[in-house]
C-alpha cells in the first residue's frame, strides 16, 4: 500500500466536511448496525440499490448492493470489521454475487464470506495474496476509528484471508443480474486493475476509487497518473450520458457537476495549471471538491 500511512484523512478539513447526507429526498437511512449504515438510494424503482456505508472508520468506504429480477449484486465487501454478509442477507434472499472494484483492503474485506467473486484481472494475484495482520492493525489504530468495532471482531485477527476469484474481468464486459446491466470500464490510475461499472439504461457510474469526494489516492506506489489521464478521458466521452455516479467512499450518490469537475480538475492539472502543495512525500492539487495526490517522483 505504499505511502497511504503518511496520509491521515481525518485530518483534511474538506473531508471531515463531507457528510453522508444527499440535500435531494431521493434517498433515506433503512438500517444502521453495529458497523454498518445501509441506505436504500433508489425507493421508486423497480431495481433496488443500497448503499452499505462504513461510517465509523475514516476510509467512510461504501459499498453497494443491487437487487436483480435474478440474483443479486454486490459491489464490494467494504473492510471485513463488520459480517457484511449478515447484512446482505438481512437485505435479500437471491444469490448473491461480488464484483470487486480494485483489490484494495478497504473493499475486499469481507470477500471471503462469498463463493462468486469477479475482479479485473490485472489484481486477481493482488486479491489471492490476502492481507497480513502487520499492515491492517495500522489500519485501525484510534485516529481512524470513531465507532465501537462490532461483537466478535479482534484486531490482533484481524486479516483479509487470500481469495480466489471465479471471474476475470476485462473492459467492456457485461455483468447482468436481470433487469439491470452493467458494463466493465476498465479505469486503471487509482491501481492497475481499477475499474467502474456503468449501467448505461439509468445512466449509473458506480466509481470505486477512481473518482469520489475527498482526496483521490493517485500517489500509491500502484497509481499512474499517465493511466488516469486516459481514464478521466474515458468519463469524458461518457459525460453525456451519466446521471448519477455511487463512489466507493465519503458521499453518495453525486450527480454530474462532479463528473464534469473532475474532468477539469485533471485537464488542469496535465496542463499545469492546477494549484498545488506539497510535502515531502507527495503533491497534493486542490479543487473545490476533491484533491488529488501525486507521487513527488510523477512527471507531467
Ligand atoms: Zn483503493
Ligand atoms: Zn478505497
């Protein structure tokens, strides 16, 4: 994971700004846990998506789950503190199959608990080499936790055994779960394997972490800044058609002023007139909304 240590998020005011609260009155809170808070996003339609939102832990990663006519969808398993399973079947009794956006610890967590796992398969060796007890306990020290951890779990145990996947994902791939399809877009430049879903009907962009409010992890040692110059060029074409985009942390959902900022927002910075600071691990570019962070060793 690089340099993420060095970086402590509750410490940037504009993410402890953000709140898990949408100003429209499309959505509303159906179940909090001891871990999870689970939002349904989409009450008037027939295709039911959650929002399983992990708030007491400063990653606020979100993971989703859409309810098909045929099986049910989950689009990562957030960061195995919480039995998301006992949430997922709290929610539905269809089958239930997990698509992981990038391999990262804070949305593979609780794949073990799931027979059916889908990852690009630029991160299949990343996902079956698990997560140690070492880097996690780091993950967990006070500062980055603001809820009691729930019944059971032990952070001196706590690790992201070695998963399997059963597929291997590629761009343009179709994922369907009745009633509702989403295409594989392929978004490397968070990590090599990062991608989105795009359901093309309804106009959704389910983002990972490719894009999201707050500070976007471009300088891990897994990142390219080159590599996400073409993706947000990917978003660009899609532009038109995007109504709304469910990140992988912080607020959700966001609609496509956000799109269209961080479509500027990278234009400016690969023109080099984006502002800046920095430290000495890493730059930081500043927008309204989101920040980027850049290894000090990137070239523009
Ligand atoms: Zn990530
Ligand atoms: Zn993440």
């Amino acid at each position: 994971m690089g340099k993420r240590n060095a970086f402590l998020p509750e410490k940037n005011p504009t993410y402890r700004s953000l709140k898990f609260i949408c100003d429209n009155e499309l959505y509303y809170m159906v179940k909090m846990t001891q871990w999870f808070d689970v939002v349904l996003l989409n009450p008037d339609e027939e295709i039911a998506i959650y929002a399983i939102h992990e708030p007491g832990h400063s990653e606020e990663v979100i993971s989703y789950l859409i309810l098909g006519n045929e099986k049910a969808l989950l689009i990562d398993t957030g960061m195995g503190i919480g039995n998301i399973k006992a949430v997922v079947e709290d929610i539905t009794s269809l089958p239930v199959e997990v698509v992981l956006t990038h391999s990262h610890f804070d949305h593979t967590g609780g794949t073990k608990h799931f027979d059916k796992i889908a990852i690009h398969e630029a991160e299949a060796e990343s996902l079956q080499n698990g997560v140690d007890n070492d880097f996690l306990i780091t993950q967990i020290i006070d500062n980055y936790v603001w809820r009691p951890f729930p019944d059971g779990f032990k952070p001196d145990q706590y690790t992201i055994p070695p998963c399997t996947p059963t597929v291997l994902l590629n761009d343009q791939d179709i994922i369907s779960i009745g009633g509702y399809d989403l295409e594989v877009i392929h978004t490397p430049g968070h990590s090599p394997g990062s991608i989105c879903l795009w359901n093309k009907e309804k106009g959704h962009l389910f983002a990972g972490d490719t894009i999201y409010q707050g500070p976007i992890y471009g300088h891990l040692n897994e990142s390219d800044l080159e590599q996400y110059f073409s993706t947000i060029k990917k978003f660009s074409s899609l532009f038109d058609e995007v109504n709304v985009i469910f990140p992988g942390h912080n607020k959700t959902p966001l609609d496509k002023s956000f799109l269209q900022e961080v479509i500027y927002g990278f234009c400016q910075i690969k023109d080099g007139s984006a502002e800046f600071s920095q430290n000495e691990l890493f730059i930081t570019y500043e927008f309204k909304s989101f920040q980027v962070l850049v290894s000090k060793e990137t070239q523009i």
